[in-house]
C-alpha cells in the first residue's frame, strides 16, 4: 500500500506537529509530566517552548484551576496553532514569542514551569536555565522532559536511519539533534550550575501507538522542524524511505500498528 505524503500534510510544521506528532507522542508526555508535577490551584504556570500548548492545554484537563497561564516560544507559527487551540478549549493564558534565553518576565513570576521536549534545542541551555531560575519564586518546581539516546528509541532510530538513506544525512541529523542531550548526569550540572536545588532525573519510558504506521510515517518524516524532508525526493523514494522505516522498527511494526517504547530523562528540581 502507498501513501500519498502531500495529501497527509497540513499547511504547515505546526499544524502537522499539532495532528500528528502531538496525538501519538507530545500528549502521553504532557500527561506524564503534569501528574507528576501535580499543580495546585492558584499556581502561575509557565509552560516553556510551549510549542503548539499542549503542556498547557493538559494542565487545564488534569482539573485544576491555575491563577495563570503563560506559554513561550521562538516559533510564532506554533504559538498561533497554541493560541487557536486554547481559544476553541476555552483555555485563558497568554502565548508569547520569545526565546528561553530572554525571558520577558520580571523576577519570581511563576511558581511552576514545565520545558517539554525543548531543552535539547535550546543554543545555549546554562542561559536558558539562568533565566527560567530567574523567573522562578524561591522553591518553584520545574518539570522537564528530555529524549534520551537514539539506541533505545527505535522510532526515532529508524527515522534517522532511513532519512539518511533516501533523503540525506542533514535530512537524519534533524532526527539525531532530537537525542542530542541524552546524559542525565550532564543534565543534572546543567541545573545545578543554574542555581537549581532537589534536582532529580528519572529514565521514564512510555509504550506509544498508533493504528497505521504508513500513515503516521507519511506525516512524521515529511513535515519536521527543520524543513520538509519527503517532498524533494521522487514518490517512489518516498514509499522506500517510509518502507525502510517501518523495516527499522523491527517487532515495533506488526504490518499494520506501530508500537514503541519511547524513553526520556524526567526531570525535577526546586529553584
Ligand atoms: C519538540 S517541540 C516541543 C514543544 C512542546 N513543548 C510540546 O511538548 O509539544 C520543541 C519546541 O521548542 C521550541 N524552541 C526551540 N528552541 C527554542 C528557544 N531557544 N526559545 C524558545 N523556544 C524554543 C520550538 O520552537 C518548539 O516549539
């Protein structure tokens, strides 16, 4: 079977990110980091490179009532998908484009941050952890998740792998720089040397799925935050490059289901 990778493909990354990725792998996380931070009512929350709000947005379900909520990102396209989203889950916050290293807030604003998948991609991670230490009340919590290594988290291995091969290899770095902050002890410094207290990382893996693999694959590989990676190669490569991926997967694939660990470094601290 084929499929046609155009015809899965929002407008653009964001809304791509917010149909496709975020159902099957940003959701499950958003949920397991917001019962572990269990907010309180009354709680200013920073959700930090927000993306397109889904931390937020779960924060909101978990049913608490927060006293704000601020999401921050470098990238408007994903705060209008955040924004619209909110707005149509008749969520309150406010959804500002800045970057983790310039934070637009005065001192001892919030009481609890979440950074989901983000830290990784930050240029410079001590500023970014300066600055949200800085926004911080003395004793607020932050919750981070960040992927762990590419040799336990077959999806994205065999993303990489596969990108590689049909597309290129600045094609499978994309893939790779999602790994790119995988050592919990290098995290632990990181938030150390930023004036973080009580900081502790977990390995957490969740078991993720989604009913039709070609499908997700179409809509995963073809649109990611640094470019589109299927659309300049022949539809006869597209197939192979989505066929070599599902290969990867090995015991992942059952011929028509993905299922797959996928394993991050949780982590904790009180600033
Ligand atoms: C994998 S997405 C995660 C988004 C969201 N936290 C979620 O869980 O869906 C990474 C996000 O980090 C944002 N980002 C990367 N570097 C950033 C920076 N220096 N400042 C602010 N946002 C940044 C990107 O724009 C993107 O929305």
């Amino acid at each position: 079977m084929t499929v046609d990778v155009e015809n899965t493909a929002p407008a653009n990354f964001a809304e791509r990110y917010e149909s496709v990725l975020l159902p099957v792998i940003f959701q499950p996380w958003a949920r397991e980091i917001v019962e572990r931070a269990a907010p309180a009512d009354g709680e200013d929350i920073l959700d930090l490179a927000c993306g397109t709000g889904v931390v937020t947005r779960q924060v909101v379900q978990s049913g608490v009532t927060p006293g704000s909520l601020t999401g921050v990102d470098h990238n408007a396209d994903m705060l209008a998908v955040a924004r619209h989203r909110a707005a149509e889950a008749g969520i309150e916050a406010e959804w500002l484009e800045a970057d983790a290293g310039d934070l637009p807030f005065s001192d001892d604003r919030f009481d609890l941050a979440f950074c989901q998948q983000a830290l990784q991609f930050f240029p410079d991670r001590p500023r970014a952890l300066r600055e949200l230490h800085r926004v911080l009340r003395p004793s607020g919590r932050a919750v981070f998740c960040v992927q762990r290594e590419l040799d336990i988290n077959p999806l994205l291995r065999s993303q990489a792998a596969a990108l590689d091969a049909h597309v290129g290899t600045k094609a499978g770095e994309a893939v790779r720089a999602i790994c790119g902050l995988p050592d919990a002890e290098e995290i632990r410094a990181l938030f150390e040397e930023a004036g973080f207290r009580d900081i502790a990382v977990e390995t957490v893996s969740l078991d993720l799925h989604h009913p039709d693999g070609r499908r997700f694959a179409a809509g995963a590989m073809g649109g990611m935050h640094t470019g589109d990676k299927l659309s300049r190669i022949s539809q006869d490569q597209q197939q192979q490059c989505i066929d070599d991926f599902l290969a990867g997967l090995g015991d992942c694939f059952d011929g028509q289901a993905i299922r797959f660990p996928h394993v991050s470094n949780v982590v904790e601290a009180r600033a």
